[in-house]
C-alpha cells in the first residue's frame, strides 16, 4: 500500500498533499490521523479511477479503430504526381480464423480468389498477426507472422490467410519513378516476394505511422508521405545495379553523367540542351563523345530511354495512355505512337494486347 501512495503521489520526503480544512470548531478533527488518511485514500481511489477510465477509454478508441477494415484511396495532384514516389492507397484488414477471403464488398483491390488480380502500382503489406500464403506465377509462398509481402506492378498473384488462425495486415500501394527504377535495376532484395529486412521493429513502426497519418488525414496527399515511403523501400533495396555496371564499362565520365541525367529525368521533358548541361560541357563535344561510346547521338538515348519506359508502363500496368504519355516523358499520344511505330513498326495499343515483346538494345 505504501507503494501504491508513492506511486500515486510521490516519495515520503515531499510529503502527503494537506485534506482539505474542515470548519474550525473541530481542531481535533483536523488532526485526527484516521480522516486524515481516509481523505488520501479517497484521493487514490479518484485517482485510480480516473486513470482506468481512462485507459478504458483509450483501449476502446483503438479497438473502434481497428474493428473495421479501413481501405482509402488518396487523392494524387499534379505537384505528388511528379515526385519521385507517391503514395496511392492504404489500408489495414482483419481475417478471423475461418473467415471468409476474399472479402466479397472490398471496393479497393478487392478479387475473386479464382481470377487473382493484377495491380497497377506497387504493393507493401506486414503481416502483423497470423499468417498466410501467396501465391504468383514464378510459385506460392508462405507469408509467416511479422514478414513483410511486396508485390510489383502487373505482377498476377493471390494471397489469403491460413483458415486456422486468419491474419491482421497493414498495406499501401505505391508509384512513381524511383521505385520503377529500382525495379529494372533488380536492386529489391527479395525472397520470392517476401523482402529481406535486417530491422523488423524499425519498418513496422514505420508502416503503421504512415497508414495512421492517412487515416487521421485520408483527404490529404503530403510530400511527406513519398519520403516516408521511401523509407520504408530503404528496408530492402541495394544501390549500385544495371546504371552503375553501364558507367563502369563506359570508362567516360562526360557521357556517364549525360546518361544518369537522361535515365534519371526522362520522366520529365529532357531536351538535348538539358542533357548539356548536365554533362558540363560542349554540345558538339558530348555529341561526339557519345556516337563515340554509344553509337547513338544524344537525342537517340532520350527517345531510347522514353521508348523503354512506355513499353515497361504498358507491359507491366494496366494505366490509360495518357499516363503513360506523361510519365513516360513524352508531349502527347500522337507522339507515343510515332515512336512505337518508328522503332517497333507497331503501335502503343498492338503492344499492350502482346506484352511478351522484348525491350530494344
């Protein structure tokens, strides 16, 4: 009991508060021991249960708060569509054991277990409690409790909870260039597509601060929520893939920059001049220079690389044209098509319908 006071107000050595004073006739009163150390009591008992009332009130907020699946589409302006990660979507479920899966009224990435489902983004998700599988063309895979899952974009696949003890996720879809690039680089760390991440407690902290700030906020896209994305990919991706190897063999380091800049802005319009001025130096001296290690001018690598884009954009989603114009680099669909046409003799849609084309040197 001791211990609870000390707990409740502080050491012996700063003392009980004062009981409030009686009116004064009953000086006696005042000092009897026994009312007074029923007024502490009193005092520790409303206390105590302020503060379980308290902690009532909050456990019951969480559970509220996690008793529905929350699934939220984000808005996406112009000024998070052109960075270089956006976040999409976000969400978090929970499977009972035995519970149906999937569940039939998902408005958001919701499937029929028979057809699976192809997403037009990138998708994160942690498996917090339970378990499951997953399954994509390449195999099926167990997802373990406390393991993150990661699917690409166009990537056919299907997953569900263990029937015996269902599962309780955290999931935001993703896009943009950077996490793309990665992609065609192979600089994911992946096992099958299970992420290889040394800092579980770290990233889980992560995802759940991101998912809870878009649930506080659900009609509020912030840059701040690309750059904890991007931190989340941190995780589990390696730096120093296919660019890297590429700059190493050109042994040129004006056209290494000149091609970093290309590969890293064509996204954007890049002009030549651009490209120049990255480059630091001469437009006639890149020019040559670049015929001389690439066999291709300057202008070639842009429409090379904007070519590569588009066609991974309609290989690998499901976006109208008109986004894979504007993130592919380029000013309009007429343009689209008059490079597919001049580079692979068919057009933006006849390569849609035939995905399995390959990319050109």
């Amino acid at each position: 009991m001791s211990a609870m006071i000390h707990r409740e107000f502080g050491s012996s050595q700063r003392g009980f508060p004062e009981a409030p004073q009686e009116p004064c006739h009953a000086a006696q009163a005042q000092d009897n021991p026994c009312n007074r150390r029923n007024k502490i009591f009193s005092c520790i008992v409303l206390r105590r249960t302020k503060l379980r009332l308290k902690v009532k009130r909050t456990i019951s907020c969480q559970e509220m708060r996690h008793e529905q699946p929350f699934r939220h589409s984000l808005p996406v302006p112009d000024e998070i569509f052109h960075l270089p990660i956006y976040v999409t979507t976000a969400g978090w479920e929970i499977v009972e054991p035995g519970q149906k899966y999937p569940f039939p009224d998902a408005s958001i990435n919701g499937f029929e277990w028979n057809d699976g489902r192809e997403l037009p983004e990138f998708c994160l998700a942690w498996m917090d409690v339970g378990a499951g599988h997953l399954e994509t063309k390449q195999g099926e895979q167990t997802i373990p409790t406390r393991r993150a899952f990661f699917f690409r974009p166009g990537e056919w696949h299907r997953h569900r909870p263990e029937n015996t003890v269902g599962w309780t996720i955290y999931w935001i879809n993703f896009n943009g260039s950077l996490p793309h690039h990665w992609m065609q680089n192979g600089e994911f760390q992946l096992d099958g597509n299970l992420p290889l991440i040394e800092d579980i407690e770290l990233f889980r902290l992560q995802l759940v601060r991101l998912i809870m700030t878009i649930h506080q906020s659900p009609t509020t896209n912030a840059p701040g929520l690309s750059w904890q994305a991007a931190g989340l990919l941190s995780h589990f991706v390696t730096h120093g893939g296919k660019s890297q190897e590429v700059s190493q063999q050109l042994g040129d380091n004006v056209v290494n920059r000149a091609i970093q800049f290309i590969w890293n802005h064509s996204h954007n319009l890049v002009d030549v001049s651009e490209v120049v001025a990255a480059a630091g130096c001469s437009r006639r001296v890149l020019e040559r220079r670049f015929i001389k290690v690439m066999n291709r001018s300057v202008l070639e690598e842009i429409q090379r690389c904007r070519l590569n884009r588009a066609m991974r954009l309609l290989r690998e989603t499901s976006l109208p044209f008109k986004q894979v114009v504007y993130r592919a680099g380029l000013r309009s669909r007429q343009q689209l098509w008059a490079l597919f046409q001049s580079q692979l003799g068919i057009s933006p849609e006849e390569y849609r319908k035939n995905r399995n084309l390959d990319t050109p040197d």
